[in-house]
C-alpha cells in the first residue's frame, strides 16, 4: 500500500485545531472527508504536528496510505477540488510518494514557527485573526536579546500548558530570534520539538519584555521557576504559524520533494 507525504497549509481560523474533535470541525477530519470523496477510503492520517485551534500553517506534512500509487499531482489536485468544494481553507501543497518507514511525525527532526505580533495602535482589518494586535509599542530589539536565554536545553515547565501530555518538560531550543518589519513584530522558534503550548507562552512572556514589565533577568528567572504561574500572558494562537517541518533525507524516496504541539 503506497504511502503519501502531503505537505499542507491552511486558516486555522475556522477549525478546533488540526485533530478530529467530537462535535467540532478540525483539520484533520476536512482532509480525510476529501481523501474519502476522491478515492472512496476511510483512512486516518498523521501530521507533524497537531495545532491548537486558531493556529494557522504554511508547511504542516502528514503522510496517509492510500490502497493505488496515484500519480502525486492527482492526488493534490483531486483532495484540493473536495476542499474547495466543501468550503474549508485548506490546501494540499504536494502529495508525494515517500517510503513506507516514513511517519510525519515520528521521522521528522525539526520543526519551525512563526509568531507574528501586530504592533500599532490601529487594530487589524486585513490582517484580523492571523497576528496578535498589541497596541502598545513593544522594543523588539529587547524581547529579542532576552530571547537568548531560552536557546538551549532547559526545563521548559513555565512554558507549557499545564494539560500537555508529554512525558517530559526538557527540550532543546535551537532558535528564538525576534525581528521587527515596520508595524509587525515576527518570533521565529525551531527545535526538534515542542511542548504544548511553549511558543505562545514564551511569546506572551517576550511581549511582557518589549512592553519593559519584564528584563532578560526577569524571563531567565520565569524559566527557572519551572512553574506555570510563573509565565507571562499566553499569546493568543490568531499569530502562530507552522512553517517548516525538516526530515532525514533517507526517509523519502529519490524523485520526493521534503521541506508536535507547540501552539
């Protein structure tokens, strides 16, 4: 049974986040409703990553295993036209076939978000529901100096919801950098994985050092407190953005194409 890498984005506007909800409309379902009009499968897929409700992405990857090797192309063509019809705000980017071992969520090493902070005292109109508006001026170079005490391998406990279900809180921060482009604050965030909720909340806990309620010293002492109420603000998920999801070369076949829970 051949097994296909889809690389997806999507609003996460209008869904209860990317995995099936009892009686809410997710991610996950809108796919595998249109995999099942397309081909007529009931299948179950996995992502790299499961996002809160409200939280959007440019590059989620999950893989499914389909019962004929459709040609890539008419897969995505075939899933995006039952999207379309159905109304959701997804879309299947590419549909690769990728060898059996691979798991778009056990396979991947890396994984990548954007936060984007509107930062003006007039509210979004264009932009509404995919920034978090804070109208007070914030010092990016600030949050971004302070940033630097969570890179590295730290107990991530402050930083993550106190429903998360990973079995430990350590994790490894390659990046957290902080950059402003005129009115728009931008959090970049890598690591091999997340806890739940740990961008947010180290967002909202940067924000409180760009608004100067916070130094670098106050967040490295949050991070040490390995306690919840320690954290700032969580930032609200209308601003994260799935953006990348890195593999092993290995774990795809020659002629594929490759580019966890932190919202």
């Amino acid at each position: 049974m051949p097994r296909f890498r889809l690389d997806i984005e999507y609003d996460g506007s209008r869904f209860a986040g990317w995995q099936h909800q009892a009686d809410q409309p997710s991610v996950q379902q809108a796919i595998e409703q249109a995999i099942e009009k397309f081909c007529g499968q009931d299948v179950r897929i996995r992502a790299a990553g499961r996002t809160d409700a409200g939280v959007h992405a440019t590059a989620q990857v999950a893989h499914v295993d389909l019962a004929k090797a459709w040609p890539g192309d008419k897969v995505r063509d075939a899933v995006n036209a039952h999207l379309q019809a159905a109304g959701a705000r997804v879309a299947v980017l590419k549909a690769d076939v990728v060898a059996g071992d691979f798991d778009a969520r056990f396979s991947a090493i890396g994984r990548h978000y954007l936060y984007r902070i509107l930062n003006r005292r007039a509210p979004a109109a264009l932009e509404k529901g995919k920034v978090w508006w804070v109208p007070k001026r914030l010092d990016a170079e600030a949050m971004h100096e302070a940033a630097k005490v969570l890179l590295g391998k730290h107990d991530f406990t402050t930083f993550r919801s106190t429903q998360c279900q990973a079995e430990s809180p350590v994790r490894t921060l390659d990046r957290l950098d902080v950059s402003r482009s005129g009115n728009f604050i931008e959090v970049r965030s890598s690591a091999r994985s997340f806890l739940h909720n740990q961008v947010r909340s180290m967002v909202g806990s940067l924000r409180r050092v760009g608004d100067g309620s916070w130094g670098a010293a106050d967040l490295k002492a949050a991070l040490e407190a390995r306690d919840r109420a320690a954290c700032g603000q969580v930032a609200p998920p209308d601003g994260l953005f799935l953006v990348g999801v890195d593999y092993q070369e290995a774990t795809k076949e020659p002629a594929a194409v490759i580019e966890d829970t932190a919202s």
